[in-house]
C-alpha cells in the first residue's frame, strides 16, 4: 500500500486482503465461464450465486432481486433508462435532486432530449432535501423518483424511507443511489421500501468495476444488454466471477464490521473536524450535522483560500483528499452540489472533501491539520481581502 495519507475513502477504498483471497482462485484454478454446463462452467456458476446469495442477505433482498452491473453507474443508468423503457409513453415525468450524482443527472439530460420532463428538487443548507417538496412535484405521469440515500460530496443522509412511502401510496416507483451508503450506514431495502437500489463494491473494500441493481420482485425495467440468458436475459455478457466473489465477500465483510467500522471513522473525522476548528480560523463543514450525515465525511471549507491550491500542498505532502467527486474532478466548475445547498462559488471552491477509512490514525489527521493550517495560512497571506478581514476593515 502508498505510504502517504489516504482521506478519499469516499471516491475509492483499498482491497481488502480477505477479498483478494476470495478472489484469486478464480483468475487461474477456477476460471471456468458460469455460463457453460460442464464442471467447471458449474464451479464458476456456484460461487457467483454464493456471492448473489451474502448480497442479497446484506441489503435484505431477495436473491432473484439482484442484478450484477459494473458499477453504480450503470446501476443508475438501467434504474432510469430501464424504466422509462417500461412504462411506455404517457409516463414521462421523472424526479430528482440537485445534488444526485452526475451518473443520475447526465443520464436524466439524456432522456430529456428525447421528451422527458426532469423536475429537480432543491436541497436546504444542509444539503437535504424536503420529503413534501419531493412528493409535491409528483404528477399523474411520473415514471420514477430518484433520490440519493447519502450524498457523496457532504454526505448529508436522505429521508429516502419518508419519501419511499409516500410515493408509493402514488404508485409512482422510487429508486435510490446508495452507492456511498452500502457499508457506512445499515442499508435494507425493505426498511427503505424502496423499488430499486445501486450499489457499487469499491466503495467498501471490494475490487472495482462490479456493482448490482436491486430491482424489486415485481418492477418491470427493459434490457440493458441483449446478447446471451446471464442476469435472466436482462444483461448479457460473460460473467465476470473474480470480481462478483470479491464484491459478495467485501459486502458480508461490510455488514459483519459495520458498528466497529463506523465507530471508528466516526471518531476520526470527529477529531479531524475538532483539529481543523482550533487551528485554522474561518473554516466550516458543509452538509447536515453530524449526526446526520456518513460517518466518515467532513466536507470542510477554507474560507479565503483556493481548494485547488490547497489540495496542491495536501498531495505535495503524500495527503489524498478531494475537491468532490472523483467523477467530475477533470471538471473546472464549482461544485453543483455545494452551490444547490447555497453557497457562493468563492466557498464552494474553498471546500474540500475528506473521507476516511478504518485504517487511519490519529497521526495522521495530526499530520494533515499541520500541512493545511501551514497552507491556509500561506494562500491567505496573498488574499487582499482576507488581510482586510484580519484587520478588522472588512466584513466576514
């Protein structure tokens, strides 16, 4: 593993060692295809319904209700598009919020070209949204209603439930991105009465580029992929069964571990936050209170300082943190999500995403809490208005 600091849990984790494990026989000594009929078509088959089996039970699904993708964003794309596909044409209505991720909000753009109508819920300062803002922009042609379980920039955790059951009682579908959810916090989509889920492995210890959709019994959604029967003829393509083994391994780990683990990321990002206060001036932390957030999250803004510029002087120092999504971070614009909930541009790009891990120290966070107090205060010293601020000549 890097020897420097990692505080980006949120857009990727490690291998866990326990997953690789899993994993390994099935590159080499177990390599048959899970489609084929002969024995070792039938090992391979067996550990991929093995590994549908600890997912389904992790979330509380059923096993049949669970599809394998390559991630949470093709999860998310067959949530929408899939459904849209099914419900046919006089139900073009779909939605969502301003701060979901770009795999919901680009997809959404999509569909809008070809006549579907987006309404996007605002969020409030904390970067939550209103159950009855949600349920209000409900019509007699909404297909869905997609709403993120936890944001992946703040953090701030959804009233998914709250909206889940009244949409319901609409007969309107309700699909909810957790990809950053799944082993933070418990995930059940029957305590959620949601209708479909995403769910991506990398985000809890397991290998990259696997993923599933659940998809209640009963919900129809179209192909993603025709071609061969693999995902009852819903999404063709060989199976992928190193990375399935891994992702069913890493998500009975995750729920094995869940209290320890986010106790433990719970406490450091409480005395990151706690550090942070006490030794730089003028920072906040974006998103819901703590409590009502992930556990491992600190979205922190340095007030009068360029986020880029001390990123710059984090990962000069081996530190990994992010501006936000590991997705959209070739992109120069601010944050959507940091300007839905309010900010001006000048704080969103003054915040900066740290996400941690079980494995980090409080070494650590002391180590970063030194590198970002020495860069704050170095970018702050070539901000004119900031030495007005310090002199007592400007407003805050």
């Amino acid at each position: 593993m890097n020897n420097g600091i990692y505080f980006d849990h949120a857009a990727t984790t490690f291998l866990d060692e326990r997953v690789l494990a899993e994993m390994l026989p099935y590159f080499q000594s177990k390599f048959g295809n899970a489609s084929s009929r002969h024995a070792f078509g039938r090992e391979a088959v067996a550990a991929v319904d093995e590994a549908r089996v600890k997912i389904a039970t992790a979330l509380g699904a059923k096993e049949n209700e669970i599809y394998f993708t390559s991630g949470g964003t093709e999860s998310d794309n067959w949530a929408i598009k899939g459904v849209s596909d099914a419900v046919g044409q006089d139900k073009k209505h779909i939605v969502t919020t301003s701060i979901e991720h770009h795999a919901i909000l680009n997809t959404l753009s999509e569909l809008a070209k070809k006549g579907y109508e987006v309404t996007y819920v605002p969020v409030n300062r904390q970067g939550v949204v209103s159950v009855s803002d949600v349920v209000g922009a409900i019509r007699e042609d909404t297909a869905l209603v997609s709403v993120m379980l936890a944001n992946n920039e703040v953090g701030s955790i959804q009233p998914v439930k709250e909206i889940a059951k009244e949409a319901k009682k609409m007969g309107v579908l309700v699909h909810t991105d957790a990809v950053q959810a799944v082993g933070a916090i418990p995930v059940d989509v029957n305590e959620l009465g949601v209708d479909l889920l995403s769910v991506s492995a990398h985000k809890f210890n397991g290998p990259k580029g696997i993923g599933a959709l659940f998809v209640r019994n009963g919900v129809r959604i179209g192909k993603l992929i025709t071609g061969g029967e693999q995902e009852r003829s819903m999404r063709g393509g060989t199976y992928n069964v190193p990375s399935i083994v891994g992702f069913g391994k890493a998500i009975e780990l995750a729920v094995e571990e869940l209290s320890a683990r986010s106790e433990r990321v719970r406490f450091l990002r409480d005395r990151f936050v706690s550090e942070i206060e006490k030794a730089i001036p003028f920072v906040t932390v974006n998103g819901a209170e703590k409590d009502k957030k992930l556990p491992n999250n600190a979205n922190v803004c340095f007030e009068y300082a360029d986020g880029e510029s001390v990123l710059l002087a984090l990962d000069m120092a081996g530190i990994a943190a992010s501006l936000g999504s590991a997705c959209s971070s070739g992109s120069a614009d601010p944050s959507h999500v940091l300007l839905a909930m309010g900010l001006s541009e000048g704080r969103a790009r003054s915040s900066i995403r740290f996400s941690f891990g079980s494995e980090n120290t409080e070494e650590e966070i002391e180590k970063a809490v030194d590198v970002l107090r020495r860069a704050v205060e170095r970018l702050r010293s070539y901000s004119p208005l900031f030495k007005q601020i310090e002199s007592g000549k400007g407003n805050v």
